[in-house]
C-alpha cells in the first residue's frame, strides 16, 4: 500500500501544472514541449505581443501557439480518481470488489479484470494504468526530444547561413580592393594625359603666340612696301555685282494660287503663301498639288539668267527654288533634280539640297533672304545669301524648262 500511495504521489506531481501547482485544468501544449493549465498559460502571457517565453525552460517563441492535451487530460482523471480511492484507503471496483488495475483509452474511468469482461467494455481497448502513466511520461519525452531536435537543424542552418554571408562579404572586400586599384591607375592616367595635353596646348599658344607678333611687326611696315593687288574677296565681290548686272534683276515672282496645294494660303497679292494645318475647299484643276505643300509661281522661263530673292524669315520650315513644268502634281514627288525640282530646304536650322546623295549644308549663320540665280542656258541654279552675297549651294547643269 506504501508503494502504491508513493506512486500516486509521483503521479501527482507529474500532472501539476508548474504555474498554479494543481492538477491541468483543460490542459495544453506549448511549442517548446511543455504542459500548462489554459487558464494559467493565457495569463502569464497576457499583454505579450512577440517572444512568448516558456515559464519552465524559458525558451522564447514568436507566435502565440498551443494545442489542447486530450491524453493528458484523460490521465489527469485517472490520476484524480486514484487520488480519491488512495485517500478512502480504496482503490477496488465497487461492482465486484477488484481492483481497479485498468484504464480505458475512450475516455472511460478506471475498471477492474472483470468489469474488463463484461459486456458493456468488451469492445473498449484499455490498457494497465501503470501502461497509461509510462506511456505518457514517453510521449512527454518524446515531444521533449523533437522539440531538440528542431532546435540542432535551426542552428545548424542558421550556421551555414551565417557561414554563407562570411564567404559573400569576403568576396566584395575582394571585388573592392580591385576596383580600387583600377580607380588609381586610372586617376594616374587621367592626370598624365592632362599633364601631355596642356604640355602640347603650351606649345601650340607659343607658336601662335610667335605668328602674332611676327604678323604684327609685318604689319607695322610701311604700306608702299606691299604689292597694291586686288584681295580674293574684293575681285570676289567685283564679279557677284558685275554678273547682278548681265542677269534679269527687274523679275517680280508671283505665286499662282491654281497650283497651291489645299494646305497653303496664298496672300491677296501672291506674293506670300503660308502653310497651315487645314485643307482649304478649293477647286479641283489639272494644275493643283494634291499630295504635296507645293506652289509654283506664275513666272516661266524658256531662256536667258534670271534673279530673284525670297524673305524666308526665321524658324520653321521651308523649301524653295525652281522646277520643270512637267513636275508631278497629283501624287508623293521627291524633292530631288532627278523629279524635276531644285530646291534649297530648311528644317529648326538644318540646312540640305535634295540632291543624290543628300547634301547637308553646314551654314555658321542663318540666311533670312534668299537670292536664287537660274542660268537657263547652262542648266544652273544656284542659291546665295541675299544679305551679304555668300553663297550657299549650287545645283549641277540641268535640262529645263522650269518654273520658279
């Protein structure tokens, strides 16, 4: 009876909770393996947000995490029950006097052997109570050991993680120490060739430096010591004003409105035409641009060297120049000599002659009036700075006839 009383005892100990010291009220198992009381648990983790500490072994988790012990449970009103009989001396059926050495797995009390036999528990599955209590002692370890050994393979992978990161920074301290080393060289570099190039730039500024005065003191000589010899740009001048003279300078170029494509507006005195974003309602005749913004002037010519200038302003976009009479006017025309058009085009200050291949014209300054000389004879059109006589670019010779 000692014996067996010692060993309720131990039983006893074993169910209590570790928080309030009675048996488990409806208890539950936490993360770390161990058994609390719901009541006491929820508690001693009140006001808790993250690390939920283990009041027994005090390890932490980050969730709010348990689950109800049923077999725990079961065992606690097995042991309540030895508890009652130790303490009447008891511990014997009260049916048939035996004692009670079994314990049913479906939730059933304590029976003896012959309530074992009877009808009412032959298909119930019950097991010695000193089984019950082992078993659920090896359950309690069992957790115990699962619980340790998530917590090796978490430090273990934390390890290799930690040992991953090592090799990683390792590897951009090397990739730095690199870059480093090519970012001097190239700093050194950079400063020998700027050092060559004000070296080269000294040079240069003293030879030039040696022309000026050179040039200067020439320049001091006296004026009777020089040949008297017609500048490149005045016989240059002398031939622009004597050629003005051989050529038709009294031409009135008029824009003839029957050949204005529905786009362009021609001014009352056709001597203007502006390009807008709308088709006018004009009528249909064989002579009218359909397909392109084009104009021809009301002017033809079948011979002789014939002048005119043209304000084209600033900005914006224009072409303008001469073309056959037999130029397309009802489909796409390219603006080129070989279509039968001459034409000298302007675009936000880029400047081109359609000619095959495009020429590009590199002008340093932006002519606002064109003059335009068409040599009928020769086949020529040229186009030249009515401002300041330079020229801009002229067409090889050409079959014609052309209208401007």
């Amino acid at each position: 009876m000692a014996t067996e009383s010692s060993g309720v005892e131990t039983l006893q100990r074993e169910l209590a909770c570790s928080i309030c010291l009675e048996y488990f009220q409806d208890p539950v198992s936490i993360q770390c393996g161990h058994n609390f009381c719901r009541a006491c648990i929820s508690q001693c983790w009140e006001g808790s947000v993250r690390n939920f500490s283990c009041p027994q072994c005090r390890k932490t988790a980050r969730k709010r995490n348990f689950r109800p012990n049923r077999e725990l449970a079961r065992v606690i009103e097995i042991a309540k029950g030895l508890s009652f009989q130790a303490a009447k001396g008891l511990g014997r059926c009260e049916k048939h006097q035996e004692a009670l050495k079994l314990f049913g797995e479906e939730d059933q009390p304590p029976i003896c052997v012959v309530c074992r036999e009877s009808q009412a528990h032959r298909a119930h599955t019950v097991v010695p109570i000193e089984e019950a209590g082992l078993d659920y002692k090896v359950r309690k370890l069992w957790l115990g050991l699962e619980s340790s050994c998530l917590f090796l393979f978490v430090l273990i992978a934390l390890q290799k993680i930690v040992s991953l990161f090592q090799q990683l920074h390792q590897t951009l301290e090397e990739k730095e120490r690199l870059l480093l080393v090519r970012l001097q060289e190239l700093d050194k570099t950079i400063v020998r060739i700027q050092n060559e190039n004000v070296t080269k730039l000294s040079e240069e500024i003293s030879r030039l430096s040696e022309q000026i005065n050179e040039m200067e003191r020439k320049c001091q000589q006296a004026a009777n010591e020089f040949p008297q010899v017609r500048t490149p740009i005045s016989a240059a001048k002398w031939r622009w004003g004597f050629l003005l003279l051989c050529i038709n300078l009294d031409l009135n170029v008029t824009l003839d409105p029957d050949t204005a494509h529905p786009e362009l507006t021609v001014s009352e005195d056709r001597r203007s035409v502006r390009w807008g974003d709308t088709r006018r309602r004009v009528p249909d005749n064989p002579k009218r641009f359909d397909a392109e913004p084009c104009v021809l002037g009301c002017e033809g010519f079948t011979s002789g060297r014939h002048y005119w200038e043209v304000d084209v302003g600033d900005g914006g976009y224009w072409a303008m120049g001469v073309a056959r009479e037999s130029v397309r006017r009802k489909e796409e025309i390219s603006h080129s000599h070989e279509a039968g058009i001459w034409v000298l085009c302007q675009c936000v200050g880029e400047y081109w002659a359609p000619t095959s291949p495009l020429t590009t014209l590199y002008l340093s300054w932006d002519p606002r009036r064109i003059g335009v000389l068409l040599d009928y004879e020769v086949g020529r059109v040229s186009f030249f700075d009515a401002d300041n006589e330079k020229p801009i670019f002229t067409f090889p010779p050409k079959t014609f006839p052309v209208y401007t």
